[in-house]
C-alpha cells in the first residue's frame, strides 16, 4: 500500500469514528473502539497515483466500472464526479467520495 493510499484509507476510517478523551477510561473505550473501528470502516472510493480506487469492506481494489451512488452521484473509472444535480468535479490524487456522496479531502502527512 503506497503512502498516499494509506492516508486515504486512513482518512476513510477517521471520518467513521474519534477516538475516546477520558483518560479514566481510555483503555476500555480504546478496545470498544477498536471493535467498533473494524466494525465501521467507511467504504468510499479515492483517487491514488491517476486510479480510481475502492475501498469496500477494509479491501482496496481498482474500480474497474463507473458506479451510482444512492443519492444519485455517479462515480466514473477517470475520477469524474457527477452529482444528481448535474455538477462535476474531478477527484485529484489522495481525495475520497463515501458511499453517501461526501467529499473527504486530501490529508498530508
């Protein structure tokens, strides 16, 4: 996994859940968000290195297929970003779309 794809699926994750700040019950709540993590991973697609890419179930794969979003987003194979209403954008390399249609931005390390 290239660096730029681990900060992306990183950021898939990060959006799915934050972390516990009560130190008094840091260590139970890091197991229940450990679980809760595994359980919530965040599908979405990303661009990485000029491919389209989809994270589906924690495994990464190429989007081999332009793909429709339930709000009605279109997703094609070159990155292309088509909302119901008609606007398009391009993904560039380290953004994401979720499955709900949310951009997450590109996080440097």
């Amino acid at each position: 996994m290239s660096a730029a794809l681990a900060v992306t699926y990183l950021a898939c994750l990060s959006s799915a859940y934050a972390m516990p700040v009560n130190p008094s019950t840091a260590r139970q709540d890091t197991t229940k968000s450990k679980m809760k993590m595994d359980h919530q991973m965040k599908d979405c697609v990303m661009m990485e290195d000029g491919k389209m890419m989809l994270m589906k179930d924690g495994k990464t794969m190429e989007m081999t297929k332009d793909m429709a979003l339930k709000n009605g987003t279109m997703i094609m194979t070159d990155g292309t970003v088509k909302s119901k209403s008609g606007k398009s954008m391009k993904l560039k390399n380290g953004e994401s779309v979720d499955m709900n249609g949310k951009m997450m931005p590109m996080h440097k390390m």
